[in-house]
C-alpha cells in the first residue's frame, strides 16, 4: 500500500529534516548560510560518493563528467535555492515557509509558458492564480511580519521553480536525479565554502556563543544526515508513487509538518492566514499533478501547551469561514 514504506519514511524525515534546521537557525540563532549549508552540502557530497563507491547507489562517471558545464547553471539555482531558504527559516514560521514554497509552481508555471509555449488550462490558471494570491495576501495578514523573512523567501521560491524549470529543459537530460543532485552538492559546497570569508559568515561564526555546545554541533550533524537521506527517500517515493499518490503525499506531510511545528515553536496566527494556508497547500498538491509529466489570534507555545484565542465578536461572523 502507497501509505506505508518510504512514503511514511519520506514524512518522518521531511518533519524532523524542518525542525532540526528551525532549532538550529532560530532558537540557537546559527544564521550563517554559507557555514551551515556549506556544511549540509558537504555531508552530501561526501555521503553521496561513499555509497556510490560502495555500490548503494547508481551513477555513471562519464555522464558526471560530460555535463560538469552544462549543470552549472542548474548548481547555481541550488545555491540561491537552499541559502535564501536558510535565511528565511530563520526569520519566517515553518507554516508560512511552507507556504511561499508552493509559490514555485507559479515560477515553473509561467516559465514553461514561455519557454515551451504550453497551454495553460482553466483549472490550471485558477490555481497558480490562487497560489500567487495567497502569497500576496499572506505577508498582508502575518501578526509577526518580517520583511527580511519574505524577502529571501521570494528569492528561494524563485530559485525553486528556476531550477526545476532547468531540470525539464536543460540538455543534460541523461543525468539521473541522484547524478543531478550530486553535482549540485559538489558545485554548492565549492561556491559556498568561497563565498564564507568574503561574507562575512566565516569570522561571525567564530564568535557564535553556541559554538561548542553540545545542543548545536549534534543539531548540524542530525540536520546534515537527515538532509541527504531525505532526499535519496524521496528518489524512492518519486519512483514509487504514482503522480496522484505522490502529490497527496507531499500535502499530507507539509499539512503534519506546520501543524506540529505549531506545538514546538511559538507561532502567531490569525484567521486568514489560517484559512489561507490550507486553500494554498491544497493548490500546490493539484498543480504539481498537473504538470510533473514535463482577527482571531492563535498563540500556542511549548509550555503553556494550549491555543489562547483572542477573539473578539465580529471574527466569527460567517465570511470568515472558508470551506477547503
């Protein structure tokens, strides 16, 4: 059965893969992009190249080497891809990271209207229309807004749907999706590593409090390992699930991944960007479907270990019940 396997393997993963990455980056406050995701990159690499050796898993060395400049640009999106989204995990809740996420269905979207003149459908265009509309609306309706936050969360989005635009379009159509993501890790964790004395992020890493505390050197160990074996987990489900199953899947566990990170770290909600994060999850899952074949305030922290409404009487009101 589709609900059991690497697909309860991917979700478990998925959540711990996020909290880990969100204790890191905002509770201990490691907002050092280049070290943390150089590090990340380099344990995939590494992992990557011991199990291809070790005959776990299948790659070609010739494919690699004949498509080290054409990936280029694919490595490059992977960089802006996964340091926008570390900074802005740091600064957003994991709902709302989620949820501008989805927005790189739109990228791919349009993209792929102009560059391979598809035609979109009716229900197509509603939903990508929704998805921008939440994205819009979402900044808008955010208690704890952070423009930095959303900032780098549109330059990841972006980042996102350029780079799976590039994998649809680029000519290195040989490389297998194991191949492809090994030489993102291996560009990555060159550019990353460069870029961390010219930015900064070298020095200040020095200085991080944290530095040699058992609390952080295990979290970056965790979050390296859970990284990269995420990602071989969802080779699997990929080649596992069908399209229908898989995009399910993938809602089912964003929807479990926000829902349970609003019970270990202090989010603020209201009712709209509630009821607009489910509505836009919901669009991502049927978008992605079809096109992979190309003021009511909710707090609830740790300790208090309930929701405290502040509801006042026109929040209740029937326009602002939403059926999903």
């Amino acid at each position: 059965m589709w609900l059991k396997g690497p697909a309860l393997c991917y979700s478990l993963l998925f959540l711990a893969s996020y909290f880990t990455n969100k204790y890191v980056l905002s509770h201990l406050k490691f907002t050092y992009p280049t070290i943390f995701q150089g590090w990340q990159t380099f344990v995939g690499s590494v992992f990557l190249q011991i199990a291809w050796k070790l005959g776990r898993v299948e790659m070609s060395s010739n494919v690699l080497w004949s498509a080290k400049v054409s990936w280029i640009p694919g490595a490059l999106l992977f960089v802006g891809n996964i340091y926008a989204g570390s900074r802005a995990l740091s600064k957003l809740p994991i709902p709302f990271f989620l949820l501008l996420q989805n927005t790189s269905e739109v990228i791919v979207a349009m993209l792929m209207k102009i560059t391979r003149k598809e035609k979109l459908s009716l229900t197509k265009f509603l939903s990508a229309l929704m998805i921008f509309l939440a994205a819009v609306i979402l900044p808008l309706s955010d208690p704890q807004f952070d423009p930095g936050g959303y900032f780098w969360a549109t330059i990841h989005f972006v980042c996102v749907g350029g780079y799976k635009v590039f994998q649809k379009l680029s000519k290195s159509y040989s490389l297998s999706e194991l191949e492809q993501q090994y030489l993102s890790y291996l560009y990555s964790m060159v550019i990353l590593i460069l870029a961390a004395h010219p930015s900064g992020d070298a020095s200040d890493a020095l200085e991080f409090p944290h530095l040699y505390s058992y609390r952080f050197l295990s979290g970056c160990c965790v979050s390296g390992t859970l990284g990269v074996c995420l990602m071989l987990v969802s080779v699997k489900v990929k080649s596992s699930l069908s399209v229908e199953h898989y995009g399910i899947w993938i809602l089912v566990t964003k929807v479990l991944t926000a829902c349970l990170s609003l019970a270990v770290f202090e989010t603020l909600l209201n009712v709209s960007t509630s009821c607009w994060n489910v509505r836009k999850m919901e669009d991502r899952r049927q978008d992605e479907e079809r096109t992979d074949d190309l003021h009511c305030d909710h707090r609830w922290t740790p300790t208090a270990a309930r929701v405290t409404s502040l509801c006042t009487t026109h929040h209740t009101s029937p326009e602002h019940h939403h059926t999903i």
